[in-house]
C-alpha cells in the first residue's frame, strides 16, 4: 500500500469517528461549532507573549478526548500534519525580535522565542479544536449547523461540495498513481517528464467523475438545497454546554489561573 | 399509473465533440413491460439511458415519459416517475451513511421525516440491505452496493427503473439475487446489459442497438436465437440457450 492510500483510509476513519454516538457527538452541531469558534477566538485574542495563561485552554480539547472517544494518536498525527504552515509563520520571531524578555535561571529568553512558542502553542489549541470539531461531528450536521447561523447557502454547499469531491479526487489520484507504479516498479515515485500527462489525465477523469455523481444527484431530486434527516431540537445540556464552555474561556482569557494558583500555592513563601 | 408509456421519436444525440451516438431511436415502450437494452460497447445504450431519465436532451426527435415530453420544465417530474441505477454504484453513493443515501431522494421530494424514514426501510428491505444501514457506503461489498444503489432509487417510488450494467462485477450469488430482485418487480423496467442470460430471466423484450441505430426489437427468446442478428450485434448467444434451442 502506498503513502497515499494510506493517508487516504486514515482520513476515511476520520468520517467513521464522526459517525459515532458519544455525548458530544450527540451534542447541538450548532452549538459545537459556536462553541470551537468561541475557542478559537479566545486563544488567538492572548497577548502575543503568552505562554502559560495558555494552558488551562487545553482542558476543552482533553474533555471533548475523553466524552468524545477520539483516539489521541490519530489526532495528534493530523496536527503534526498541518505544523510546517506555522513553523513559517514563526519561525523568524526569535531573529527578529531580540529583546530579552525574560531570565530562566542565567539563561536570557527572547520575546521572539516566546512568542514563536506561544504561536505553536495557538496553532496546537486551534488546530485540534477544529479538528475535534469534525471528528465529532458529520460534514453535513456542519453544514446543516451552517446554515443555521446564516451563513450564506452557497457558501455551504461549497463546503459540502468540497469535503465530498475530495474523496473523488483521492480515489483518482490512488487508482492512477497505483497502475503506475505497477508498470514503473523500478522508479521510486513518479518521474517529472510523466508528472505533466498524469496531471492531465487526472483531471479529465475526475471532471468525469465528478459530472456523474452531479447526475445522479440530479436524478434523485437534488435542486440546490441540501436536505438532512436528523433535526436536531436544542436541549438544557447544549446550552449547559455552551455556557460552561463560554464562561470557562472568559474567565481562562481574564483570569491567568496558572499564576494565580501558582501565588496561591506559593503564596506563604514569598 | 396505467399511462406510463415511454415513447421515442426519431431521437438523434450528437456529442459535443460531434460523435454521433444516437442515430433515429424511435420505439414504445409499455407499463410494466421488461425491456433489455443490448449491444456492442458504444453502440449507445448508456447515451439512451440517459435520455431516458432527462440526463441528455436529444439533438433532434422527442421523448415522452408518461405524460410529459421530457424538457427543461419537466424534468422534475420526470426524475420523479424515472429511477436510475448507474453502472458505477460509488457514482450513485455520495452520503455518509447508507440511510442519508436512501434517504436523499425522498428529502429532496420534500415529505415530511417520518415518511422519509418509511420509504427509507421499506426500500432498504426489498433490496435485502436493512442491516446496512448505519453503514457507510464505501465500505459495502460490491453487491450490496449495488443493492443499497437500487434501494436509493426504489425509495422515491418510481414507476420506471432504468439500469445500467446491474450485473456487472457482481459475483455469481450476488448476481442471482439481483436477477430474482429484478423479476420480482412490477415496474416497468428498461435495462442495459451485456449479460444476456439476466436479460433472458428478466426480460420478455429485447431491443438490439448498434451504431446509434435500433437493429432489431422484440421477443428476447426470438432475439436471442437469431444468430445472424447475434453476430452482426457483437453479441453471442446465451451460454444456457447454447446447448438447447429452444
């Protein structure tokens, strides 16, 4: 199997995550997304040298973990996945930004250290809350949760659209991929000079593909809105939810509780 | 539902890359009836196919599906009285699950939700596949994919069904099960195979395309033992009419 089927069922497991039936995935879809973009929100409004008032906020992703049922390691690998894009957007601050900031022991820390490490920390909160967001929910309750909030319809069904041609093209991508390695067993990977014609072709087919699908849809009915079984009614533990969560990052963003329960604990001494 | 007759007229496709694919298609089709589709690779009956269901609008010629002459206005309530299987079951099954998948016909119908979920089991039950339904799609064998693909189409209750290839990839059991699947149905149905043994179990008529143009059209028994006509069409006898004319 090679590297790209494999990602490829890892993402498809990632669907089958969403499928299950834990308390948060029972949870108000809307009320899920509100809530991660609440999150979102709150950990990107830290001062840029934050560091440790950042963490009471990893308690949201633990508990959605833990009621969740969202293996960590399958997690982890997607976050690890999405960092290079923010190694680039950092990585300059510790150059840049020369200031010491603080003293661990003798050793001068810069701002630009902290704040590259406080952006790492941002991406890891943010990124896995989004993550969590969709392995605990369906694209389409997503979607449905969406438009709720009136979000614009077009808007939506790109999304829908998107998330569902993905899966075409990937299965494109394998199938083609796979026939080549077949008759290239010597090669490792595909050469450039066959790179051009692959490319081509693949989209061909996938266009194809993907005007089949749309004409099956189209057969059973589909006129441009997108129509979910479930409705989903909002009960006392969404907005229980919601509330808990929205108060505890308020006061998380207000209050840093690590200093505080650490002057408390320390108070006596100093 | 008595009036549901499907008549061609003189209908001519040209592809936009100027392949002419269909050639003066003209026939009638009853309620009830049992039609097989057969003929060589590209003599074009995938193309009438999807004329059929308002996929393509003929170059030339009209197409009437019960009471309406499929056009732009009625296309709805054409693909409401045409179900469509395609031959690629992954084409038909875009949902997460296998019931948001039966289930899109119907909401896309407008009932209200408990109807939905009934026709949803009912159709699920016909095809055999109500244990799948939690299931996502993609995980299905071959043959109860293409059950659960004639399940999305049976539960918008059509009075047509029009398949692609129903057979092809399916093993032997699962083939046996579809062709008794297909007998037990009393829709009219209109069937594109290059299994002519299910055409023979299934249908009592049997249209023979080749080049856009219809060779030959009647009696599947008659068809079938027509060996000059059999040639001509790039076909070959049913493997069980071979031993024994009948």
């Amino acid at each position: 199997m090679n590297k790209i089927e494999h990602r490829w069922l890892e993402l498809r497991h990632f669907d089958e995550l969403a499928a299950q039936d834990s308390l948060i995935h029972q949870l108000h879809p809307g009320v899920k997304v509100v809530t991660t973009l609440l999150f979102i929100v709150m950990v990107a409004s830290f001062s840029k040298y934050e560091l440790v008032g950042l963490f009471p906020m990893f308690i949201y992703p633990a508990f959605l973990i833990g009621l969740g049922n969202i293996p960590v390691a399958i997690l982890l690998k997607r976050v690890l996945l999405t960092l290079p894009f923010v190694l680039f957007i950092g990585i300059f601050n510790p150059f840049l930004d020369q200031a010491t900031y603080a003293y661990i022991g003798s050793f001068a820390v810069s701002g630009g250290l902290i704040s590259f490490i406080s952006i790492l920390l941002r991406f890891t909160l943010s990124v896995s809350a989004t993550l969590l967001l969709v392995a605990t929910t369906s694209m389409d309750a997503i979607g449905l949760a969406l438009s709720k909030l009136r979000v614009p319809r077009i808007i939506v069904i790109q999304i829908l659209f998107m998330y569902r041609y993905i899966y075409v093209l990937i299965e494109e991508v394998m199938k083609t991929i796979r026939a080549h390695s077949l008759r290239a067993p010597y090669r490792n990977g595909v050469g450039f000079k066959v790179w051009g014609s692959l490319v081509g072709l693949l989209l061909l087919r996938t266009l194809d593909r993907a005007q089949r699908i749309y004409q099956a849809m189209m057969c059973r009915g589909f006129d441009g809105q997108v129509r979910i079984m479930r409705s989903w009614k909002i009960r006392t533990g969404d907005i229980a939810f919601l509330v808990v969560w929205t108060v505890f990052f308020v006061l998380v963003r207000l209050v840093n509780i690590p200093h505080w329960l650490g002057r408390m604990l320390l108070g006596g001494f100093s | 539902m008595s009036h549901h007759i499907i008549e061609l007229k003189d209908v001519e496709y040209v592809y936009p890359d100027q392949t002419a694919a269909l050639n003066g298609i003209s026939c009638r089709i009853l309620h009830g009836e049992a039609v097989a589709l057969v003929g060589a690779n590209g003599a074009g009956k995938s193309t009438l196919l999807s004329h059929l269901a308002g996929i393509f609008v003929p170059s030339k010629g009209t197409i009437r599906v019960g009471d309406y002459p499929v056009n732009k206005q009625t296309l709805p309530h054409v693909r409401r009285s045409v179900g469509m299987v395609f031959q690629n079951a992954d084409d038909q099954l875009f949902m997460p699950t296998v019931f948001d998948d039966v289930a899109f016909g119907p909401l896309n119908l407008g009932l209200p939700p408990e109807e939905v979920e009934k026709r949803v089991m009912e159709a699920l039950e016909i095809v055999g596949a109500a244990s799948l339904i939690h299931r996502p799609p993609y995980k299905l064998s071959g043959g109860q994919k293409r059950a659960v693909s004639i399940a999305t189409v049976l539960s918008m209750l059509p009075d047509v069904l029009i398949m692609d290839e129903p057979s092809a990839g399916l093993d032997p059991l699962a083939r046996r099960k579809l062709i008794n699947l297909l007998k037990s149905f009393k829709h009219t149905r209109i069937i594109a195979t290059h299994d002519l043994d299910l055409a023979l179990d299934v249908c009592e008529r049997t249209i023979v395309l080749a080049e856009g143009k219809i060779l030959a059209d009647g009696p599947t028994v008659q068809i079938f033992n027509d060996e000059s006509l059999l040639a001509k069409s790039s076909l070959e006898k049913p493997l069980r009419m071979q031993g024994f004319p009948t």
